[in-house]
C-alpha cells in the first residue's frame, strides 16, 4: 500500500530517531499514543524498552509553548520545525463513580514558522548573546566565502598555467615522437629488405633441400620396392615349400592310414581264424566227452573224479600263432 506524501521532510537525517518519527509521520493528522510509537520501536527496530522509551521521549518533547523550560523540547529533538500537541482526554465513569482518563493521545504538528534550533551551548544565553554570536558565525562564514573564492581564482590560474605548459610539452613530445616514428620507419624499412633478402635466400635453400630431398625419397622408395619384391619372392618360396612339406605329410598319412587299415584287416582275419580253431576244438572235445560217456566199462577213482577230463585238450598256441599275434 503506498503511504501519503507528506509537504515535509523528516527532520531526523538517520538512526532510530530517522524511523520512529517516520512512523508517527505515518498517522498524518491522525492521533497516536506513546504507546504505539514504543511497539513500533521495539518489534520494528528491535529496541530495548528502556531505549524505546527514552528514545520515543525524545520526539515527544517538543510543544507549541511551554510555561516550564524550552518548547523546543530534548536538546537531540528537531524541535525548532514541529511539535507535539497532546489531545484532551476522555473520561469516562464507572458505577461505583470513579472516573478513569483514557491514554493520552498525541498529534504531529508543524511550525509556521521555524524557529532557532536549540543547541545546548546556547541554552544559559540571551537572544542577544546568541544572535551576537551567530553574527560572528555569518561573518567568519562570509570571509572563509571569500577566501575559498580566491584560493579557486589562484587554482584556476595555475590550472590554466599548467595547461599551457602541459599543452607545449605535449607539442614537443609530439615533434619528438615524429621523429622517433620516422626513424623508426626508416629502419622498419631497411631491416623489411633484410629480411626480405634473407627469406628469399631461405627459400632458395629449402627449395635445394626438397629437391635433395625427393630424390632420396625417390631413392628410397626404389629400394624399398626392389626389397619388398625380394621379401614377395621368398614368402613365396617359403610358400610353396611348406605346401610341400604339407603335401608329403598328407602322403605318409595316408600310407601309415592304409597299412593301419591293412594290419586290422590281417589282425581281424587271424582272430577269425583263431575262432574257428577254436570252435573246431570245442566240437572235436565235446564229440569226444560224447564218446566217452557211451562206454560202460570205464571207471573212474574216487581221487581222479575232481579232474578235468579235457585237460588233454586244452587251448595251446603254437609258435606260428605266438609269433603272428605278436606281429599283430
């Protein structure tokens, strides 16, 4: 919300003193308590009690007129440019009869005319005594005028001396530095020749370089490729050498593969045969257990019952087997 302009400045430049007036200067034509102006001090601006009282006080010394004492109120009040007028106060009476005031109320008012402020040096003089000695002050005040006048009339001229001066050492400086800049052109062009002499020498000898240069790259190059050739040529040989290195293992391979195959053949063969000696054996023995149980007449020992009577006909190898197993 914004506040009301008011056609007065507050008197207080800055402070507690600055904020609390501010806020009483806030009701206008309003009235407002000492009470108000202490909450304010003390929830707004963090005062103590004992400091927002004193400091409230001192705003509210100032009156219109005062029987005791200077209206002007507090020697720290602005008290020359308002004052405070306290308002009748309302009485009101109970039924037992007894009367009771209301809090006194308060209104801002300003001075028509604003009067000398209070100081506390001048507060055992006369208006004579002070008006004696604030003619001593205009007086002292307008000679230290004058003097401030001609202290800035001597520091204009010697200002104006200094810019002349400044001015002609600045004309000279400048010859000076033409000079200087056409020496040094001078010689920014002569050391440009040099350096252009010295680049085209340089460049003479990078171009002998790069020639050189190339031809040995070309050199270079020319053996790379005759050993890149040689180095194709013996992978190839190597190559073709390990083929056939190849080519005869996948020869014996086969060979050791057939005579493998050959040998189980004979070794299947032989235990073929081997079977059937075998089953020729078991048939000529059990032909023969045959015939020997058809004859009546044989005995046999109660000491021999226990022996085979294939014992005669049991499985020998003979030497040509021997030797072809272990062959196989």
């Amino acid at each position: 919300m914004a506040t009301k302009k008011t056609a007065h400045q507050n008197p207080y430049k800055r402070g507690n003193y600055q904020a609390i007036f501010g806020h009483a200067q806030s009701y206008g034509i309003k009235p407002f308590t000492k009470n108000d102006l202490i909450t304010f001090a003390m929830n707004e601006l963090g005062m103590h009690e004992l400091g927002a009282q004193a400091s409230v006080g001192v705003i509210l010394s100032p009156r219109e007129t005062s029987d005791r004492g200077d209206c002007r109120g507090n020697f720290s009040a602005q008290g020359h440019l308002y004052f405070i007028h306290p308002l009748n106060r309302k009485v009101t009476t109970d039924e037992d009869g007894n009367e009771t005031k209301e809090e006194q109320r308060y209104q801002l008012r300003w001075r028509k005319e604003s009067m000398r402020k209070l100081r506390r040096e001048h507060s055992y003089l006369t208006e004579a005594e002070i008006d004696a000695i604030e003619a001593r002050k205009a007086e002292r005040k307008v000679k230290r005028q004058a003097e401030k006048e001609a202290e800035a009339k001597a520091k204009a001229e010697r200002k104006e001396a200094r810019a002349i001066a400044k001015a002609e050492k600045a004309e000279a400086q400048a010859k000076a530095k033409e000079e200087v800049a056409q020496r040094k052109a001078e010689r920014k062009a002569k050391r440009e020749k040099a350096e252009a002499e010295a680049q085209a020498r340089k460049e003479a000898k990078a171009e002998g370089r790069k020639e050189k240069a190339e031809a040995l790259a070309k050199a270079k190059a020319e053996r790379e490729e005759a050993r890149e050739a040689k180095r194709q040529e013996r992978i190839a040989k190597q190559k073709a050498k390990a083929e056939a290195v190849e080519a005869s293992k996948a020869e014996r391979k086969a060979k050791a593969e057939a005579k493998a195959k050959e040998q189980a053949e004979a070794k299947a063969q032989k235990e073929a045969d081997k079977q059937a000696k075998a089953e020729a054996k078991a048939k000529a023995k059990a032909e023969a257990d045959a015939e020997e149980a058809e004859t009546p007449e044989r005995t046999v020992d109660s000491e021999t019952e226990n022996v085979p009577q294939d014992a005669d006909t049991e499985d020998v190898e003979t030497p040509e087997e021997e030797a072809e197993n272990a062959e196989a």
